[in-house]
C-alpha cells in the first residue's frame, strides 16, 4: 500500500494521478492500524503531487546514519564506520515532497536516501524482528549547508543538515509487502536533469534490520520515528572540483519503487 498525506487527510494513492482519502482516521499510522474492511474511503479523487503533505510531520525522533555506503565515505574522505555514525536532523527541517528550497549557503549539496519509518516502537530489538517494527519506507532528501558541517577540524552533522526545508520526505509511505527486494531498488539524484548519483540499496554497510536493532538498544524508538539511513556516492562535496546548489537548479531524488522528491532551489 501507498499511502500520502494529503490536505492533512491520509490518503490511499492508487496510480500516479487517481487516490482516496482515508475519512475514520487522522494519520497514516492511524490507516496502518485500521483492518482494510474498516477503512471508511472517499470517492476517487485526481490528485497532483504537489498537493500532498509530508508524510509524517512531527516525528519524535528523527535519526540519520553518515557514512553508510563505502563509495561515500571515500569521496568524503572519512574512515567506515566500526557502528552506525548517528546524528539527527532536527524535525523543523522536515518538508514535503515537491518544496521550495532556500540554499542557506554557497556549499549546500544533495544527499538522497531511503527513509525507514517506524511503526511499533520499542527497546532491545532484535535484527530478525527488526522489520515487524517498520511500517514502511519512502524518499528522503538530506540536504547539508557543508560549509557548516566541516566548519571545525572534527565535522558536525546535526545543524548544517536542520535549515528550513533541508529534510523533504515522501511523497507518500510505501509499505514493505509492495516492495520484492529492496536490495535492488535503486536511488537517483539528479541536477538539473543530470545523474549525480545512482546506487542500489544492497550498497549499504548497516541496513535497515541492523540500525533499528542498534538504535533500540539505546534509545526507546517510538511510532513515527524517522531513519534516514545514509546516502551513496556523487555528492556534490565529493566531486572534482566540487558542485553544490544554487538558485535555479532543480533537484530530484528517487527511488524505483518509492516515488520521487523534487526541490526547486531558491
């Protein structure tokens, strides 16, 4: 299932342009927790991406993993990672799918990734269970003002990744039974129609299973939580000479299955 927020309804998306709203329930946790025979659906309604809300708003938690794929620590030039690398984008960042984006500064770069939301929280979560804890994945695009990440000898993450707008999600949350193998699904970024990164998922050093068990031995994940969970090689700050936004590019980050996020940079 596919489902989006949409005038602040969820909201059952059936193709790219049809969907239905989800008319007893205020979230789309709340439509995940409704047996399919109890959801009171709308008529079918025409919809266009641009009307569709972030996902999940008002995350408790939201985590995001550095160094996740090997080809990128290397263009960044910092060592893999003995464990997760975990650090937060603050929720204030959080935006939708098809978003404005003002780059806070001359170094902001793109950074796109699959986004694990959880659905039931806990503690000491196993790695063979991990996935039952999920309720489903979508696009997320970490955006990062580098010129305030490497702003010290040893980099800082959290606030040059927490400008307004800087955490576009969604567009909608696809949940895992509409998924084969998520190994081979595939993120693309591009600049103004240019492929600055295409990887598979099986790149990944901690997937998903491993960073919800991990993060559960510390902290008590709750429902809504984000993990974004690390992004591959073709970042602008990893390139010769390097590339980073500017006002008039147009940034899109996908996923095969998952949809696509654009971003018109300001």
């Amino acid at each position: 299932m596919k489902i989006a927020m949409r005038h602040q309804k969820p909201f059952i998306i059936e193709d790219n342009e049809h969907g239905r709203s989800v008319l007893n329930a205020q979230s789309i946790l709340a439509v995940l927790a409704l047996p399919a025979e109890k959801r009171d659906l709308g008529p079918v309604e025409i919809f266009q991406q641009a009307e569709l809300d972030a996902p999940i708003t008002s995350p408790k938690q939201v985590f995001a993993v550095g160094m996740n794929y090997r080809d990128h620590s290397a263009e960044i030039h910092i060592q893999l990672p003995k464990a997760p690398s975990i650090f937060t984008k603050f929720s204030s960042s959080i935006a939708p799918s098809v978003i404005d984006v003002k780059a806070q500064g001359p170094k902001t770069d793109w950074e796109t990734e699959i986004v694990a939301v959880i659905g039931q929280g806990g503690r000491q979560i196993t790695t063979e269970t991990a996935m039952d804890h999920v309720a489903g994945v979508m696009v997320g695009e970490d955006l990062s003002d580098r010129a305030v990440q490497f702003q010290n000898d040893n980099p800082q993450f959290s606030m040059g990744k927490s400008f307004e707008n800087y955490a576009p999600i969604g567009p909608w949350l696809t949940t895992l039974d509409e998924i084969d193998d998520l190994d081979e699904e595939v993120i693309t970024t591009k600049l103004n129609g240019q492929t600055m990164q295409e990887a598979p998922l099986r790149q990944m050093i901690f997937k998903i299973p491993e960073l919800v068990h991990y993060l559960s031995t510390i902290c008590e994940l709750q429902p809504g939580d984000l993990i974004f969970t690390g992004t591959p090689s073709g970042t602008g700050v990893g390139r010769e000479p390097q590339l980073f936004l500017k006002a008039g590019d147009e940034l899109t980050g996908s996923i095969t299955h998952l949809g696509t996020l654009t971003m018109h940079i300001k």
